[in-house]
C-alpha cells in the first residue's frame, strides 16, 4: 500500500501591498513585493511585474511574468517563466483554499496549457479580475487574491504549494 504525502499540508501564505508606478514586481520564493530598483538585485527570484497601460480613455494594470521576449519587462529583469490564470473565484472559495489537497482539488481543472505569461487585473470600470492562479516551472500552483485598496494600491494575497 502506498500513500500520497503532502496534500493535507498548508498552503504558504502571505501578503504583499504592490503599485504598477513603484512596488511593481512580485517574488514568491522571498514573499515580497519590490521596487524597479530593488528587482535588480533579486531578478532571479521574481515571477511577475505589474504594469499599467494608459489609454486615452482608460488605464489597463496587468500580471506579466518576466519571460525574455516580454515587452513589458525591462530586459535586464527578464528571466522567469511562472505562469498565471485568471479564475473566476470570490474571496469565499480563496479563503477556503487552505492545503494543498484543497488546491489540487479546487484548480485542477486547470491543465498546464490552461496558463499563460499574462493576465489582466483590470482593463476598464467595468472589468476588474480579482483571482489568479499560478504555475511555476517546476509545476508548483498557488493562487494570488487582488484587493484594490485606493491610490492605484493593490493588495496581493498569495498562497502556493
């Protein structure tokens, strides 16, 4: 008889408050959020920037992981492939995502072609994404929550395998 370990274990969590303008890339391994300045300085442990394009009528903020032929990604940054998925989960079923059984079972679903190297936050007044799920090239999963919390903040709640 053999047993599957690991599934009953928590889910690494922690927060970090980000701004496309300045705290604007995302690190998992570190759990932290950085500056343009400081991603240098730990550019091999980022997975996504956030970014802001402005229209003439609207601004859209997005995920972008840091793969080489992204054009939002100074290339000096540019090395990491995590992946992410916007889905269609409230802040009831994030909340109740908690080990990695419950992670497995609520985001299966989602196969590996399912992923993408960006995904958008919000595009317009109308439509704002809230949560994510990621992809390590390891095939490590997590989700990331987005709150708005006023003056272009956001507040990402993360939490991965």
């Amino acid at each position: 008889m053999s047993a599957i370990t690991g599934f009953g274990q928590p889910l690494k969590n922690f927060t970090a408050t980000m701004h496309p303008d300045s705290l604007c890339y995302l690190s998992l391994k570190k759990q932290k959020a950085y500056t343009a300045s400081q991603a240098s300085t730990v550019k091999e442990e980022l997975d996504f920037g956030i970014f802001a394009t402005k229209s003439d009528k609207s601004t859209t903020t997005e995920w972008f992981n840091l793969k080489t032929d992204n054009e939002k990604v100074p290339a000096h940054l540019t090395g990491t492939v995590t992946k992410i998925a916007a889905i269609s989960f409230d802040n009831d079923q994030f909340t109740k995502c908690k080990t990695v059984a419950d992670l497995k079972r609520m985001t299966g679903y989602l196969t590996t072609n399912s992923f993408a190297n960006f995904a958008v936050i919000r595009n317009s007044n109308d439509y704002y994404q809230r949560c994510f799920s990621i992809e390590t090239a390891t095939g490590k999963r997590g989700l990331l929550f987005v709150t708005e919390t006023g003056n272009g903040k956001l507040k990402v709640e993360v939490k991965t395998e």
